[in-house]
C-alpha cells in the first residue's frame, strides 16, 4: 500500500532556504519521508505561494535553482502535482464558507483540505496550525511543536 503525504507551502519553503529557522527540522523530515517510502503530493496553488514568497526571500538564482528542480521532480514523478479544479475549488468555496469562524485559514490551504480529502491523504508536511484547526483528522508531519503561521 503505497504511503502519501501532502506537502504543504511551508516546507517546501522551510526545505528552500537555509536560513530559515526550520530548514534543519523539514531536511531531516523530508529525507525520513523518502525514506520511508513516502509519495509527496502538493498543488499547483500551493507552487503558486512558494514562488511567490521565495523570490521575496532568498537570492533570485537561489529561487530559480530550487523552483526548477521542484518541476525536475514532478517531471520525473517524485512528486505528484495535483491540479485545483473548477470542482475542487468550488469545494473549497464550500469550505470558505463552513469555516467562518477561522479567518485566517487561507484559501490555497482550503483548497489543500478538499484535495487531501479527495485522495485520502491523511498526513501532511507543514509547520501551519491550519490543517490542526480544522479538525478533519490531519496528521500533522514534522510531530515536533510547530512553528506560528506564514
């Protein structure tokens, strides 16, 4: 039975940038995922705010090299990327709205909910509270106390 966990934009960014102050704790966690056999999946929205915040936080050749070597392992199926349809993300409007009461959830991690669901991913990689406060039974990856929100 294959292992899937959903990547989330927080360690893709905490994996990007050496000076972060989680990229140690998402390095040892990511290679421990492979490790294990895990199959990362994330989104195209989530790629979305990884370039956007990348590019405001590290050297624009760093962004580049990282950025494409993420498209490298989609390419090459070490990653799945999976796509927000118009279905998925009128399911996520649904979310939006089920939710009123958690503002601060954004809209790529609503989105990231329906697909997780869709799947039946039930681990993901992230530092977010986001995926704790929603209450839909996450298993929330690395386990050691996370970081505030992004």
């Amino acid at each position: 039975m294959n292992k899937y966990i959903f990547v989330d934009t927080w360690a893709w960014l905490a994996l990007s940038n050496r000076k972060d102050m989680h990229h140690e704790l998402a390095r040892k966690w990511y290679g421990e995922m492979k490790a294990a056999g895990y199959i990362m999946v994330t989104s195209d929205y989530v790629l979305d705010e990884v370039i956007t915040a990348l590019f405001k936080n590290v050297v624009f050749s760093s962004a580049i090299e990282f950025i494409e070597s993420l498209f490298t392992a989609i390419n090459d199926n070490q990653i799945k990327l999976e796509r927000i349809t118009e279905t998925r993300f009128k399911t996520a409007w649904t979310l939006r709205k089920k939710y009123q009461d958690k503002p601060d959830i954004s809209f790529t991690d609503l989105t990231s909910f329906v697909l997780m669901q869709e799947l039946a991913i039930n681990s993901v990689f992230t530092g977010g509270a986001h995926f704790k406060h929603a209450n839909l039974g996450f298993e929330i990856m690395p386990k050691e106390p996370y970081s505030k929100q992004r």
